[in-house]
C-alpha cells in the first residue's frame, strides 16, 4: 500500500466514525424552568443547537446515556417528563405528586428517582418498565435533592423548607438516617468512592462535610451568600459550589476542605454539570438565562451562552 493511499484509508474511517456519531452525544440539557423549554448544547462549540418544548416548567434533568432517555421533572403537571433524545420529543409523562424537582439516575441505570415537594416523598421509578418502584416518605419538608451515592448504596435528600439532611438505604427501601444541618439544604454531592459528602445550606451560607459511610457530620466550610448547587470534579478532587446571592463559583480542595478559588458568573447561579473529562464545567445562571462556561484548568468563564427564561440547571450526555 502506497503513503497515499494509507492516508486516504485513514481520511476515509475518520469521516465514517464522524458520520456515525450519534447526535445526542456531548449535548448538555438544560431545563428553563420559566420558558418551558429544554436548550441543547453542543459542549464542543459551546452553542445552543436545538431547543425542546415541554411547556410547562422542566426542573431537574437525569439522562439515561444507555436508552438516550432523558428525564425532566415537570412541576406545572406534577410529572415526570420522558424525553426521546434521537427524537427530541417528550415521548411520555410519569405521575409524581406535587411539584417535582431534582431528578437523578442510579449508579447502574435501574432506577431513576424524583424529590416531591409538597407530598414530602422521593419516587422511584424502573427505567426498564417505566412504572413507579417505589416511594420513601421523608421526615423533613419540601426535598429539593435526593443524590444517589455514587456505589448505589445511599440516597441523600435535602429537606429545603427544614434544616434535615435525610438518607434512604436504596436495598432497603426506607429512610435510616437524618441529620440536623444548616438551613435550607440544597445542593449534594460526593466523592467519587462514596467516603464524603457535602451538603450546601442556603440560609446557612455554609457546606457541611458528611462521613458518608457513617451518616455524620465531619465539619463545616464557610461560603458565599446563598449557596446552592454543588457538582464534584470526576477526579474527586475539587468541589465547585454556586452562591446565588454573590453570583460566583467555589471552588473547595476536598483534601483540605478549604476554598481555593472563587469565580464570578451570572445572575443567581444555581445547579451545575461538568463534564466527564473534567475539562468544562456548565453552570445554570437562573436570572441572567445563561449558562457561563468554566475552564477548569484555568479557574475562568471562557464563553457565556443564552439560553431560555430561568434556567434551573444542567446535565450532559457523554
């Protein structure tokens, strides 16, 4: 085989895998709340690539990267929206109860879950079948998360309206702990072997730190005004955290759990995603109707993207 001829070869299988490529990979989805509207971001170029309609007000967003399922909690209709990604239309609604938020999917894709407001109560629904498992009534009022641990094990839920950090035991199906944290908990997150957790209080301006194996309080770490949303890094390493009243980013070394650097961003920063190289992270501005860019590397906001009226977060499909 001449040079020329490899090359073309080579040319050949590079425009095939590209033409393969399914349209749905590297889309970050970002629910509008107030624009009943999903925008669609193309993670490479950083532009909104499509948009879709729900009505409504979509909230929280988990992807099914296996049956390219998104799911979108939809609080004007107390459902669970089920949205077909190649389609790029709601394809089915799921009854929740009242106003639904933060939607997340488990470790192993069998389970996706929704935090109730107003019935105080995390759904579990099979992805498989489509039908509700099972629900777990919590202790505190209005959950706003219920995070999935990252072994599966655990189910962690923020009780906005109290001042509970509440844990389902997945296996089980039942609540086996609750915590008394700072104000209004909010945004969760672990490390990526389930060893912490931390939790953002609102009213607090504060994170606590978790032994997440133990189901207790480690320490605490002082934030901005209104923290909110927190999205760890995949290597475990950092931690980023919203401030809605400051508009800015946190950026916390979870090896010492002190604060590294700050970021500032849009109006009312809230839920955030990164992705899974760990290279951007995307967070939803709800009163600017942006989402603004971080180079992680840099610590930095490199492009700033409209998208509808007050979006409530993000999530991206690898």
């Amino acid at each position: 085989m001449t040079r020329a001829k490899g090359i073309e070869g080579m040319l050949l299988l590079a425009a095939a895998c590209l033409a393969a490529a399914p349209a749905w990979a590297g889309l970050a989805l970002v629910g509008n709340e107030n624009g009943g509207t999903i925008s669609l971001i193309d993670t490479i170029k950083d532009e909104v690539v499509g948009e879709i309609k729900t009505g409504g007000k979509p909230r929280g967003t988990a992807i099914h990267a296996a049956s390219k399922i998104a799911y979108v909690s939809d609080q004007a209709s107390n459902a669970l929206l089920v949205i077909d990604l190649e389609k790029r239309a709601v394809v089915r609604r799921i009854d929740l109860g009242e106003s639904p938020e933060g939607v997340y999917i488990s470790p192993d894709g069998k389970l996706v879950n929704a935090a109730v407001e107003l019935t105080n109560s995390v759904v579990f629904i099979d992805t498989a079948s489509g039908e509700v498992a099972f629900r777990v009534k919590i202790k505190g009022e209005n959950p706003e998360h219920a995070v999935f641990s990252p072994d599966g094990r655990f189910v962690y839920i923020g009780a906005e309206e109290d001042d509970k950090l509440e844990v389902i035991d997945v296996a089980a199906r039942k609540l086996v702990a609750q915590l008394t944290v700072g104000t209004r908990p909010r945004g969760i997150a672990f490390t990526p072997d389930s060893a912490k957790a931390y939790v953002a209080c609102e009213r607090a301006d504060t994170v606590y730190v978790l032994d997440a194996r133990q189901h207790r309080i480690l320490r605490t770490i002082k934030a901005g005004l209104r923290s909110n949303g927190l999205t760890m890094h995949p290597d475990g390493k950092r931690l980023y955290l919203t401030n809605g009243g400051d508009g800015n980013v946190m950026v916390i070394d979870t090896a010492t759990d002190q604060v590294t650097a700050t970021i500032k961003v849009g109006r009312r920063p809230w839920n955030m995603a990164i992705t899974g190289d760990g290279a951007k992270l995307y967070v939803a501005n709800g009163r600017s109707n942006s989402v603004s860019v971080i180079d992680t590397a840099k610590n930095a906001v490199i492009k700033e993207i409209p998208v509808g009226e007050t979006p409530w977060g993000v999530h991206i499909l690898e």
